[in-house]
C-alpha cells in the first residue's frame, strides 16, 4: 500500500497522532485498539470489523485491499483535521509501515508504532479459543506459523526507534460478583492460592481431589453465605477471585474461626501479580463480607502485609501458618 497525500485539507502544526497496531492475528491488535480509543478517543481503523459488519468473508483479499485504502483516506482527513487514529491492520510489512510514517512525517502528524509481540504458543491459545466461539471466522494455526516464517516482518529495534514514543493506556479491569459459569476459574484460584515453600516443588493438581481442599469449593454457591468476586480484563479473561465460605465446626478450613466467620480464599493469575488487583478483589468481596477469617503462610509476607492492610489480625499460629481475622467493624 502506498498512501496518498489528502486532497483539500490545510495542515500545519502537529495536530494529531497516528498509532499503528503491529502483530499477527491473536496478538490483541483489537483490544489495545479499543483501550486507546477508550482512554483517548482516538478513531480505531480496523479492516476486520467492516468486513464482518459487511457479512462477507474476512479471507476476502481483494476486498480487504480496498478497504484498507478508504479508511486510510479518511484516516489522513481525521489526522489533518486534529483528531488521533489507530490503525490494526497489522502492517506486517516493512514497506507499508514505511509509507504510513513518511507520509506522517511529510504531513506533521505524529506517528507511534506499538509492536504486539506475542509467544507463538500464547498466539496458539488466543486463536484456539477464539476460533471456538460461535460466529468467528477461524483462523488455521498453521498459517499463522506459516505467516510468521514468512511474509511477517517484526519491526526491529532501529525501526522503533524511527517512531515518536508512546505510552499504551494502562489495561481496563472489571471487579463483578460471581457467576455460576465462574466455578471452574474458583478452582484454578484454589490451586494458586497453594503457597510453595521455598525450596519445594508445587503440588500436583490432583490435590484438589482431597478433602482438605475440596470442601472449600465442593457444590459452591449451594450453602448458605457462599461468595465471591471476580476479576477480568478488557478480554473478559479471569485473572483474579476472592471467595469465602462458612465452615462448620466438624469439618473447619485452616483458617476456621467460627461457623458465622466465613473464611477466605484468593489469588491472582501469576501473569497479572503486583497491580494492585488482588487489593481490588478483597475491597469488593469484603463490602459484602466485612468479617473474614484467613489462613496465611508464615513465609507469605506479601499476602499477609496485604490482609493487615485491610484489617486483618493476626489470631493465632498453627505450625508455618498464621490465622488471621477481620471483623465487621475493621478499618481499611
């Protein structure tokens, strides 16, 4: 593609930016999209939705070919009249990443390129998920390896560098009470919430078949004060859960206290550790359930700074592990 210059439109000064989305299908081109649009109200550019609005094939070549060109004509109207725009049409190519930064450059436009480098097994697992949802065109995990040892070019270092720098919005999370379609993620959340001493080996996943474990979980929602949150991003991919239940005297948790103190459990994704999400999880689940009772691993200093943040104390210890409690009355 190689743009051409707007006609009838006045520039001068820098008036505007142009941020370009680079990576292969999978790589989150469309949610980061929707974030600087959200954050900034810059225009998305974005081939995909047209040609899906449109009801045709998105393998349509030759149609992709001219829409890419409308919307880049109107892309530089919106650029020269002051207004941002991002463009996820992928530019694999050196060549039209090229064209789309001399023409800014020509123009007085700023231009930001942001390199969507994702793992190729991460890509595999986007695509494999998004291929199973109903309605969405799929797309061959083998072209997609076969793209990337071919016509895709990833911008190098240098070229990076040629672009003006930016500074992605941070990503959006949503804190919303639990669903029954949650359960499955509650035990992922059971099996991180697992502390691995140091020095020792994570347990295998089966341990959540023993007791000790499962009667958190076990039939979830069907007793009485049963609760959770739950965190996604702008994916709608859980990343973190809080959720507590009441544990009867003849079958108490590690963190028992007494059978009208729900105890809790909680964990974030590794992924998503150390941003503050798993503070927004607990201030949720504790608006519901001011009074909590916890067990936390006496080499668990980050968690358990965290309960005292929001009001926990220590009760007691048993072996290398604090009980600690919250009540209905505590500060945070």
């Amino acid at each position: 593609m190689a743009p051409a210059n707007a006609v009838g439109v006045s520039y001068g000064e820098p008036m505007a930016r142009l941020i370009i989305l680079c990576g292969l299908p999978g790589s989150g081109k469309t949610t980061i999209g929707r974030r600087i649009a959200d954050a900034t109200g810059a225009v998305r550019m974005c081939v995909d939705e047209w040609m899906t609005s449109m009801g045709v094939t998105l393998w349509d070549e030759a149609l992709r070919a001219r829409l890419e060109r409308a919307q880049w004509s109107e892309t530089q109207t919106l650029l020269l009249a002051g207004t941002d725009v991002v463009i996820e049409w992928g530019t694999w190519a050196r060549s039209e990443r090229d064209a789309l930064h001399g023409w800014c450059r020509d123009h007085e436009v700023q231009v930001s390129l942001v390199h969507l480098e994702v793992p190729m097994d991460e890509l595999r697992r986007r695509l494999t998920a998004r291929n199973a949802q109903p309605g969405e065109t799929e797309i061959p995990l083998d072209d997609v390896a076969a793209w990337a040892a071919g016509p895709w070019q990833p911008p190098t270092a240098d070229e990076i560098d040629r672009y003006d720098p930016y500074e992605l919005p941070p990503p959006r999370w949503i804190s919303r009470p639990w669903r029954a379609d949650d359960i499955p993620f509650l035990w992922d959340v059971l099996y991180l919430s697992i502390h691995v001493r140091e020095g020792h080996e994570p347990l295998p996943r089966e341990v959540l078949d023993d007791h000790a474990l499962a009667h958190y979980l076990r039939d979830f929602g069907r007793h009485p004060g049963d609760d959770a949150q739950v965190v996604v991003d702008e994916t709608g991919e859980r990343i973190a859960a809080a959720y507590c239940r009441r544990m009867r005297a003849d079958d108490p948790g590690w963190g028992f206290v007494r059978e009208d103190v729900p105890e809790l459990g909680m964990a974030v994704v590794e992924a998503h550790r150390g941003k503050g999400i798993g503070r927004r999880v607990l201030v949720d689940l504790l608006e519901r359930n001011p009074a909590m009772s916890l067990s936390v691993d006496d080499e668990n200093d980050v968690a358990r700074r965290l309960y005292e943040s929001l009001g926990f104390e220590l009760l007691h210890r048993d072996g290398t592990a604090f009980t600690m409690i919250r009540t209905a009355h505590s500060d945070r």
